[in-house]
C-alpha cells in the first residue's frame, strides 16, 4: 500500500506539531521534579540542622576567629557565636550538595534568639558575642519556643529560588521559583531537663 503525498505531507505537519508540544511537557514534568527534589534536599538539611544545634552547650561559644564549612565551599565565620550554631551550619552546608550552582539564598542572620539567656525577649535577635553575626543561607532561632512540656524548640529555615535560566531545561520553564522550608526540632529526650 502507498501513500500518497498528501498523506505524507499531513504525517509532517503532525509531527511537527506535536513534537515540540510533547517535549514541552516532558521538559516541564522534569522541573517539576527537580523542585521537588531541591524542596526536600533544603527541608532534610534544615531538619539536621535544627536537630545538631542541640549537640553543644548553649553557653559555648567559638574562639575568635573560627571559621566554619570551609570543606563545603564556604568560609563562614563563626568566631564569638555560639558552637550549636556552627553545628547547624555544618550539618546544612554538609547535606546541600546535589544543585548547588543553580540556587540562590536569601542571605539571613546564621542564628537568632528569643528564649536564651542574655538575648532579651524581643524574637529573632541575632546571637553574638562581639561583632555583627555572619550572614548564611539559613537561620535557625535556637529556643524559638517551647514544646507542650517546656522544652526549647529550634526552628530553622531557608528561602532558595531555583534558577532554571541557567539550566538546560530553562527553555520551557522559564521563571526562577523561590522554594520555603522550615524545620523544628526539641532536645534528646536525654538532653531535656526534668
């Protein structure tokens, strides 16, 4: 059986529709998972963070002149901050890894307060000892609030917008989303008090 040219000339023009539209849609669906998959990443590196805060004594504080994640690809200060803070940004910039050069944060106080001793009551008081507080790509108010038994509740989070312009599917997705994600963690059970 053959075709005639007419018939040939509809099978290219319907491929030729259809084809753009349906790698449209797959192109789509991909960035739909990679914001899936960033989303998750961000809110597993805040929750590890949020929970390592807890690892260090909340009167601890780093010697001047400590620099943290340097083998992640930061260099972030924290000398005169407390040590849970530096645990937090190690355990966050420890788990970040997979997309790294097509994100941007948005640039906050690395921790604040509003329960810890000498930080006054006012929320979200940036926490040093001397000096202005090293910007991050995170903040967690360490003893933001309590739980139903009294005890301290860390609570990080992160703003990070995702820049598909600069990847290969940034053709068919062609806005940069701006991701939120916010983790609590309380104490071990063996670092409450009773």
């Amino acid at each position: 059986m053959r075709r005639s040219r007419s018939q040939r000339a509809q099978a290219v023009v319907e491929m030729a529709i259809v084809l753009p539209v349906t790698l449209y849609l797959i192109m789509g669906f991909i960035g739909l998972m990679v914001m899936v998959q960033t989303q998750q990443e961000v809110q597993t590196a805040l929750q590890l963070a949020a929970q390592s805060s807890f690892q260090a004594d909340t009167r601890q504080y780093d010697a001047p002149g400590t620099t943290c994640c340097v083998q992640h690809g930061y260099g972030l200060g924290t000398g005169n901050l407390l040590t849970n803070c530096r645990y937090a940004a190690e355990s966050f910039y420890g788990t970040m890894s997979f997309y790294n050069r097509y994100l941007t944060y948005q640039q906050v106080p690395l921790c604040t307060s509003s329960t810890l001793p000498g930080f006054g009551a006012a929320p979200g008081v940036p926490i040093t000892k001397a000096g202005p507080p090293p910007l991050a790509d995170f903040t967690c108010d360490l003893g933001a609030n309590t739980d139903s038994v009294g005890a301290p509740v860390n609570v990080c989070t992160a703003h990070v917008t995702i820049h598909f312009s600069e990847t290969p599917i940034g053709f068919t997705i062609f806005w940069n989303p701006t991701l939120t994600a916010r983790a609590e963690a309380i104490p071990p059970p063996f670092r409450q008090a009773s």
